[in-house]
C-alpha cells in the first residue's frame, strides 16, 4: 500500500491497491515510505498484525500469497457472481464510502 500512494507517481510502485470491503485507511502521501499510512481499520476497529482476517477476492489477486491459510477455491466467476447479484437486486444504488482518505 505505502509505494501505491506515493506522492511521486515515478516511486508508485506495485500497480492498482485492491480496496477491500469494511477496510478503511488513512495515508499522507508526503511522508517518506514506511510512514505513510497514518490509520488501517478493519470492520471499523484498528487493525491487528496479530489477527486472522478472513478476505474473499476475484482468481489471481490474493490467493497465492505466502502467508495465507485455509485458501480455497469456490468455483465461482467474479462476472457471473455480479451478474445474478445485480439480477437478484435491482435496482442497486451506489455511493462513495469514503473508505481511502488523504490525510493532509
């Protein structure tokens, strides 16, 4: 996250930052790296390194990191899942949660 929200776009390094659902943070793009996110909350609470988080993420985002355990595949496409989702739904409204904020 801290190379993603660098303010110098030749040191943003590492591409697109997934925006997790329930995920809050807060950054300051003119600290140096490793002090630029300010505040990361999870479901409204202080994240914990120490804590087991369960994610849910589309093919190839996240399910070969290292670290993770208990990884399984559900056999779901992403497009597919959005489909019957907004069929089931609709109409759907959308509005900005305001979950990425710049600390100025």
């Amino acid at each position: 996250m801290d190379n993603v929200i660098a303010e110098d776009p030749y040191l943003q390094l590492g591409g697109d930052m997934i925006r997790f659902s329930g995920m809050e943070i807060k950054y300051n793009t003119k600290k140096p790296l490793g002090e630029r996110i300010k505040i990361v909350k999870i479901g409204g609470k202080s994240f914990d390194p120490k804590a087991m988080y369960k994610v849910v993420s589309a093919a190839g985002q996240i399910q070969n990191h290292p670290k993770g355990i208990n990884k399984k595949d559900t056999g779901k496409v992403a497009v597919e899942t959005l489909i019957d989702y907004i069929k089931k739904n609709s109409p759907i409204s959308s509005k900005l949660d305001d979950r990425i904020k710049e600390d100025k």
